[in-house]
C-alpha cells in the first residue's frame, strides 16, 4: 500500500486563503494515489509491492488488487462523472477497460496467492487463495457496471467460465456445521476446517453480498446459467453465517466445545477488548473482520456494531507499543 501526502490545512479548512472542501481533498489523494500506482507501472512494466521486491513474479493477486484501486473509486463515484473523469484522465477508459478484460479472460483458474502467500498440501499440491478468487469476483462486476461488457463474444464466455470457477472454489470453501449450515469460510477449498476464518469469511461476504444484490443478475453477460445457480445457493447461506457471526461473536451463545476451543480468551467484539484468535495475539485485526461482516450481512442491529466500532476506537486511541493494528 502507497500514501500519498494529503495537502495541508491552514487553519480551519482554508488553505491559501481559499476554502477547501474535505470531499475534494479526499478526491485529490486517490487521484494522487492512483497517479502514483499507475506510474510505477509505466516504470516496472508490472505492478510492484515495495513489501515483495525479492519476489520475481507480480502474480494474480497483486494484478487484481492493483485494477481494484481504480475499478472501487470508479464504482464509488458513478453518479459523478466529473470525479470519474479525473481517474480516467490517470488511466484512460479504453485501456483500461481493455487490460482488466484481458486479464479476467487470461485467468489460469488457479487463483494463486503468490507473492503473498503459497497454499500447498503435503504432497506439494497448490490450491487457490480465497482473497484471489473475491477479487475477481469484484473486478468483474466492477468492470461491468463501470467500463459496460466486453465486446469480444470468446472473451465474455472466458469469464463466463472465471466467474464459474470462482463461485464454484466458495461452495467448496463454504465451512459448514453437521448439519451442513453454513458457518463461515475457509481461506482456501482444500482440506476446510470447522471453524471459519474471520479475514475469509469477511472477504467472502464482502463479494458476494454485492454480487447477490445485483438486479437481475442472471442476465448479466458473466453470469451463465450454472454461475446463477452457484451464486442462488450462496446467497442463501449468507443468513446462515450471519446467524452463526452473531451467536459467536455479539451473543455470546457456546456450545461445550466452543468454550473449550475458546480457552477463556475473549471473542466478544461488545466486550470492548480485542477478539484473540490465540493466547498472543494483541491486535484488533479480528474484531474489526468480524464487525465487517456483519455490516455485509445485514446484522439487524446496526447499533451494536456501532457501539463496537466505538469501544474499539477509545482503545486504539491509547498508544500501545505492543498493539499490532492491521498488521
């Protein structure tokens, strides 16, 4: 991740004697930021993540969350042309449209997570990475709302099948209890376990919350007949995982072996502490994973969530050497 300096402020929202508003100082730094991601590209002929220099490969995953970085502010800001204007000024609407096309369309199918991370069993066998295959998932249903279908008949029938694969890897990923309700996912559809990630479970409904919502979505170009039925029965297990989030996590409600597994650590994202996912984790990763899933999943009391986001601020305001916030 880049940061791009914000221009400062002199005195009380004025700068050089002129007002400035906070949305246009927010719209220049992605402006900014995306300027300075696309010239790096222009530099290294790839995209690059100064945390992964000795890595000798970009990878699917670093390709899918560079497009992201402008297909998200593009989607953002769709009823404002001007603000979308200034982000295709950056990386012209053709080109653009034309290298994420070509990307989603050249896509192996095996969603690695290299540089970042490599998920192998113990026979040396590579599986897809969970955050990977949300990405597409996003992009091509960014692309299509911001950039329109592509034009090439093989080229809509390759993601097609993309958007397949990827719906096809979060019914096998989905974590389910013996009852086979959904619970949660996995960051991988290899070997799951029975208990679900909280990053993977935020990942997962992040995506297809926005994919499920979209009217009529059997009639979009990506979405064959087999994606729409993958896609139904996804959409169906989202209340069951909200209702599993929420006992976990807000009510509190474990079972013997939950309790056990929990060993006395806090899972409580109301408690005000942070949610330990083992004895020396200090960190509010897993709480704000958590509280964002359930702001996907439409928990039912907004007001909760905003009381945990509250509790959670007043600490974090508190320097703490040993915290490792978003790590």
């Amino acid at each position: 991740m880049h940061y791009v300096n914000i221009p400062s402020w002199n005195g009380l929202g004025f700068k050089g004697g002129c007002a400035v508003s906070p949305r246009n100082t927010a719209i220049d730094a992605i402006v900014q930021a995306l300027a300075f991601l696309k010239g790096e590209h222009e530099k290294y002929g790839r995209w690059e993540d100064p945390a992964n220099k000795a890595s000798d490969t970009t990878g699917e995953i670093m390709e899918c969350e560079a497009y992201l970085c402008f297909l998200l502010p593009l989607n953002q800001f769709s009823s404002q042309p001007d603000v979308q204007n200034q982000i295709f000024d950056v990386y012209p609407e053709a080109n653009l449209k034309k290298d994420v096309y070509d990307l989603i369309s050249g896509l192996s199918g095996a969603f690695s997570g290299t540089p970042y991370v490599s998920i192998q069993d113990s026979d040396g066998q590579s599986h897809p990475f969970l955050d990977t295959v949300c990405y597409v998932i996003s992009i091509i249903t960014f692309a299509e709302k911001v950039l329109g279908e592509p034009e090439a008949q093989p080229q809509q029938v390759a993601i097609q099948q993309v958007m397949e694969k990827c719906l096809r890897f979060l019914r096998e990923a989905t974590v389910v209890d013996r009852e086979g309700r959904a619970k949660g996912w996995s960051f991988t559809n290899h070997d799951v376990p029975d208990r679900p990630f909280k990053y993977s479970t935020w990942m997962a409904t992040d995506s297809l919350s926005d994919l499920t919502s979209i009217p009529d979505l059997n009639k979009k170009y990506y979405c064959s007949k087999e994606a729409f039925q993958l896609a139904t029965i996804l959409r169906r297990a989202l209340p069951q995982v909200a209702y599993e989030q929420s006992r976990l996590y807000v009510d509190g409600k474990h079972t013997e072996d939950e309790r056990q597994a929990f060993n006395g650590r806090n899972v409580l994202i109301t408690s005000g502490k942070p949610v330990l996912e083992d004895e020396d984790d200090v960190g509010f990763n897993y709480n704000l994973w958590i509280i964002m899933a359930l702001l996907y999943l439409n928990y039912d009391d907004p007001s909760v969530l905003a009381n945990a986001l509250g509790s959670l601020a007043a600490v974090i305001d508190k320097p703490d050497p040993r915290r490792r916030l978003l790590t």
